[in-house]
C-alpha cells in the first residue's frame, strides 16, 4: 500500500515537539515506509564512526528522522505553522494552505 503524505521534500516545516520543538529546517529526506523525514539541523547527535576506504574515523554529527506527526509546514509569508489540504482543479490536484487558501 502507497503511503501518501502532504509534506514533501523541499518543503519548509517547523517541530511541533521533542527536544527540537519550535526549530525551523527544510525537509532533506522522505522514509515512507517508517512515517519518518529527515529534516536539516533537526534531531542532531553525535556518532563514533570507525574509519573506513573513503572517510576517516571519529565523532561525527548526523541529521535522524524524526516522525511525520511532529512537523507541521510553515508559511513563510505568514511566518506561522498552517495546515495543508488538497483541491483538484482542471484535472490537476494542488496542495493549499487551510488557512489562507493561497496555492503552495
């Protein structure tokens, strides 16, 4: 079954919760399959990396996904967190702010 969700990448969120709550960043990265995205400088820690062919050893710093339900997208023109809904019109289904109407 095809997950849908109505973030995408590229897309400017905002954390709802956790310890990143109110951090703004863009989404990097979709997991479907886990209801995860991976958003830059969101959910940051610190790994050991043993050194390998191409990289060298050490702590590194690493981006981890955090869960779909914990972002919300972000209207810049706003500059608060809105909701996304859908609307097909001449055959062609566009995402739209809840709040405003306005296309995204």
């Amino acid at each position: 079954m095809n997950k849908k969700f109505k973030l995408k990448k590229g897309d400017d969120v905002i954390v709802l919760s956790g310890k990143d709550k109110g951090k703004k960043g863009k989404i990097v990265k979709m997991l479907p399959k886990l209801d995860k995205a991976i958003v830059s400088d969101i959910n940051k820690v610190k790994k050991n990396q043993k050194p390998d062919n191409n990289q060298p050893g050490g702590i590194i710093e690493k981006d981890m996904p955090i869960h779909i339900s914990n972002l919300s997208f972000f209207d810049t023109s706003a500059d608060k967190p809105v909701r996304i809904g859908f609307k097909i019109s001449k055959d062609k289904k566009i995402r739209i702010n809840k709040a405003s109407g306005k296309e995204i």
